[in-house]
C-alpha cells in the first residue's frame, strides 16, 4: 500500500507562469528584444550558475545580497582530477556578464560591447507581492575599454533614454526616473568615513536594522524605509558634497543630456543602491503606488560600474547598465490595465453535436494555415456552454450546425458588438480578420 504524502507544490518565493498571462511575459519580451535591437544590443546567455567568488567580489562581501540572499552549494568532485566547488545560483547578471567579457577578451576588439539579457536571478529574499526568490530580470550592459568611449556620460544617458522609450512603448504608465551620483571608489571611500562619524552620536535613536548598518556599512542606511528615523537620515551629509570634479562634470553632462532628449528625471541624492560595485551614475525607475507592486515599486535599476572588470582580474573596462523586473513589470502592466495586450484568438468554431467535429475541425485547419488563431470546442457541449466558453477565449463564435454545413453559409458573432451575420464558407477567413 502506498503511504498517503502531502502533494508537492512549487517552493517557497517560486511561482509557475501560466497561460494565458504567459502571453503578456512574451509579449513584454518581444517588445523589449525589438527596442534593443533598435540601439545595437546583441545577446548574450550567461550561465545561471557561477563560482560563489564571482559574486563575493563582484557584488560585495558586505551586500545584502551576498551576505544573506545567495543559494549556494558545496559541488563535489565526480573525480579525482576535479576540485570541490563553491557555486552559487546567480542573484544577478552584471558580474557574470563582466566575466564572460574578461574570459573572452571582448576588449580585444577595441568596440563598445552591447549586450543584453533576458533570465530568471535568484535570490533568498521574504516573499511578497513583486518580490520572489526566483525572478526575472531583462537588462543590458554597455561596456568597453576607456579608448571605445565607454565611459562617455552620452552613454549612461543613452540607455536612460533607451528605457524612457521601452517604458512608453509598453504602455507604462507615470514611470518616474531618479537618479544620483555616488562618485569615484575614492569619493565614495570619503563619503562612507563622513557618514559613519556623522551616524555615530545618533545611532542609538534609531532602529535595530539602523543600528547595524552604521556599522558595517554605511551607505545602507540610506536606503532604509523605517518611518521613525527618516528625519536622522535626511540630515545626514550628502553624497553630492564628495563628489571630484570628474565626477560633477560627468554627472552634469549625463543630465544635460536627459534634458536635450526630453527624459525627464529627479536627482535623489539618498540613491546609492544595494551593490557594491557602483560608480558615478546610480538610477531606478519608479511607479506610482496602485501600479501593483505595492511597497517594492522600483521597477528596474541600475548604474555605472567602472572598476567592476578590474575587481574581478580584467582590464580596465568602464560600462553601465540596468536589470528590469520582469516580474514586476508584468504586474505593473497588469493593474494598469493594459493587459489586453494578451490579445483574444480570431475565433472559437462550435460544431452542433460530436458528428460535427470533424467538419471543425476540417474549418479550424483551413482558418489557421490562412494565418488566423482559432479554437475548437466540442459537438458535445449545449450551446449556452459553447458560447460561455467562446467568450472567455475569442473575439467570435462559428457555429457548425448541420444547415450551415449543407448551405456552405456559416453564422459568426462578434462578442464586443453582438452583431450576428451569415457568411459563406469561401469568405470566412477575411470575415474573422476583419
Ligand atoms: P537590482 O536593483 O538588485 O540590480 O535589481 C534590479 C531589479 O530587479 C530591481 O529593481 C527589481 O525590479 C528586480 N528585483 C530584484 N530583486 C527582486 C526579487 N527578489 N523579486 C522580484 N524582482 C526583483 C541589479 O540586479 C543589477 N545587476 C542591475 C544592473 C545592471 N546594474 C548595472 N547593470
């Protein structure tokens, strides 16, 4: 006898996309792949597993991240000649992407790389609405050697205004852009000693979480949303104080740049974001609240990482880029509403009685190698539940009854209007695309 067991479900912070919202995900990604291949973007697949010391030194021993969100396992050797390995599931796709041009010397090549990703990150965060331990990023890096003009801040607001397009061409709706410099790794260097001095004497009035950061990393406290130390927090020194003049002026030409496209933006100066790699610009795009993502409403993020190539054995290769939720992304569609994207099948053919099926069928074959999208329901079903199920999934219903298969004049009805014609079998195709 087989013992009872409770049945399987996904795990914890994983989720299972179904149709039909899967269409929005494609549709999202057809979008985006089509803007990006519009500024000279090419793909490129990293694995979705990499050595743990990729991220430790990439994203930062002291990130969040890294110190707690990662998945990370001890990988046996199969055979003497292989070593024990520490993996780990990649939290994100800039460190793997700036390894994978160091281990195939794109900066041989003397041009700007352009690449983009479409995949799931991982990372072992509470769950709750918009925020998953698996989820999807789609986001682009830019980088290069110095002599590519990677560096250029026509770069950084290139791909702001990129995102300022993808964004509209979606259909999202009241996105707001803020963004900030965090400087050089020495201006930053500064700005962290000042912000501990600074936190020092008042530390102790604020939260625990608080507490902690002002220890072991400053910049986080930030980034911290705790209603009662808002005021100790906008008080403190301002990373716009520290910055060189490099620094200022490349930030300024970033912005006048927005400005000349029309970008619209807001300088947030409390914007250093969670990873440790970042340089100069530092940006997140946002949604108003009722966009569906309740209080994890940054949509995407990112920034300029200068030094990341150098941090992980590479040459000195400047870029910048972003990662978009996928998943939040979606959701934002969603209760914006403009989900309809997901558009209905041309039509849904009900035969009247099982000794119509096969002639639906027979019609369905004709209707989808002229193109159209078409679904058969069963001779079976009454017809109030043939025109339920024709609602739910298609603009218009055929109906297949005996007469119409003597006369060759079918009868199609348009949901949206509840107009209902007769229409003969040599014309149906154009009928359903109109
Ligand atoms: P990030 O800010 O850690 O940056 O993540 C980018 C975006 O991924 C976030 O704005 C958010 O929309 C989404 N995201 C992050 N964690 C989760 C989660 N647990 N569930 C759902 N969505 C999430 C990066 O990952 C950088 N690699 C971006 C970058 C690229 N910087 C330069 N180049």
């Amino acid at each position: 006898m087989p013992t009872p067991t409770n049945s399987l479900k996904a795990v914890r912070g994983t989720r299972d996309l179904l149709p039909p919202e899967t269409a929005l995900w494609n549709h999202v990604e057809t979008i985006a792949r089509s803007v990006f291949s519009r500024y000279g973007f090419g793909e490129i697949r990293t694995p979705i597993f990499e050595d743990t010391q990729l991220f430790a030194r990439g994203v930062g021993e002291e990130t969040d991240i890294v110190s707690k969100e990662m998945y990370t396992w001890e990988d046996r050797a199969r055979a003497q000649s292989e070593k024990a390995q520490s993996l780990t599931l990649r939290p994100e796709n800039t460190a793997g992407v700036v390894r994978a041009y160091i281990e195939h010397k794109l900066g041989d090549t003397g041009q700007l790389q352009k690449l983009f990703y479409i995949g799931p990150q991982f990372r072992r965060e509470r769950p709750q609405r918009g925020r998953y331990r698996q989820f999807w990023q789609m986001g682009v890096e830019v980088l290069g050697p110095t002599s590519s003009g990677a560096e250029s801040p026509l770069r950084d607001a290139e791909v702001l205004e990129m995102l300022a397009t993808l964004l509209d061409e979606l259909g999202v709706k009241g996105w707001r852009l803020e963004v900030n410099s965090v400087g050089s790794t020495d201006d930053r260097k500064r700005y962290n000693a000042a912000l501990r001095e600074a936190l020092q004497p008042v530390k102790s009035r604020m939260c625990e979480d608080n507490q902690r950061r002002a220890e072991t990393n400053p910049l986080r406290v930030l980034d911290s949303k705790e209603p009662a130390d808002q005021e100790i927090i906008n008080g403190l020194p301002k990373i716009a104080d520290f910055l060189d003049e490099s620094s200022q002026s490349h930030f300024a030409q970033v912005l006048a740049a927005l400005d000349a496209c029309g970008v619209a933006y807001t300088v947030n100066p409390r914007l250093v974001r969670g990873l440790d790699y970042y340089t100069r610009t530092t940006f997140e795009f946002t949604v108003p609240d009722g966009s569906g993502l309740g209080t994890q409403n940054a949509l995407l993020g990112g920034g300029r990482y200068d030094g990341l190539s150098e941090m992980l054995g590479g040459p000195k290769a400047p870029g910048i880029g972003f990662a978009i939720g996928e998943d939040r992304l979606i959701l934002t569609l969603q209760a914006q509403a403009e989900a309809e994207v997901a558009a209905k099948m041309d039509a849904y053919i009900a035969p009247m009685g099982v000794e119509r099926n096969a002639a639906a069928l027979a019609l369905a074959r004709e209707l989808r190698r002229a193109g159209l999208s078409v679904e058969v329901g069963d001779g079976g079903f009454r017809l109030k539940k043939s025109f339920e199920a024709a609602d739910r999934v298609a603009r218009r219903i055929v109906i297949l009854g005996e007469d119409e298969l003597a006369s060759g004049v079918l009868t199609v009805k348009t949901f949206a209007t509840g107009e209902q014609t007769k229409v003969t079998r040599a014309e149906i195709a154009a009928a359903l695309r109109a």
